[in-house]
C-alpha cells in the first residue's frame, strides 16, 4: 500500500467512526469528538488526494475539514464561556 492509500484509509475510517457513532446516538453532531474526528479525517483525506494530484477532493475535503474546524472552534468558545 502506498503512503496515500494509508492516509485515505485512515481518514475515511476516522470520518465513517464519527458517521456511525452519530447514528447510534454515541456522539452528537454538536459533540466536540464529532468535530474533531471530521477535522482529522477530511484533513487526512484532502492530504491524501493531494499526493494523487487529485484536485476535486482535495476542495471537498478542505471545504469539510474547515467546516468541522469552525464547528470546533464555536464548542471551544462556548465552553469557555460557559466557564
């Protein structure tokens, strides 16, 4: 296996965890492991088809990744505030 078949692997194993651990009600899509677990698989996805030279998803993924870091970033400073 090549190094970008193990990185997409990965990220789309990361990605379908967070998928399946919402639909059993484990995480919620407002739960900041969903986020973090899309960030971390979309990030691994996009870089993996960027080594392919595959563009389409390298946009899609990077369009994912930075909607699951905004997500993040609300939950953090909703805690905070919280606090």
């Amino acid at each position: 296996m090549s190094t970008s078949d193990l990185l997409a692997s990965a990220g789309v194993s990361l990605l379908l965890i967070a998928f399946y651990l919402n639909l059993k009600k484990l995480i919620s899509t407002d739960s900041k492991w969903y986020s973090t677990l899309n960030l971390s698989g979309a990030a691994l996805c996009g870089y993996s088809s960027y080594l392919v030279q595959f563009y389409p998803f390298v946009f899609l993924n990077a369009v994912w990744a930075i909607a699951a870091l905004i997500s993040l970033f609300k939950h953090v400073s909703r805690e905070t505030i919280i606090k």
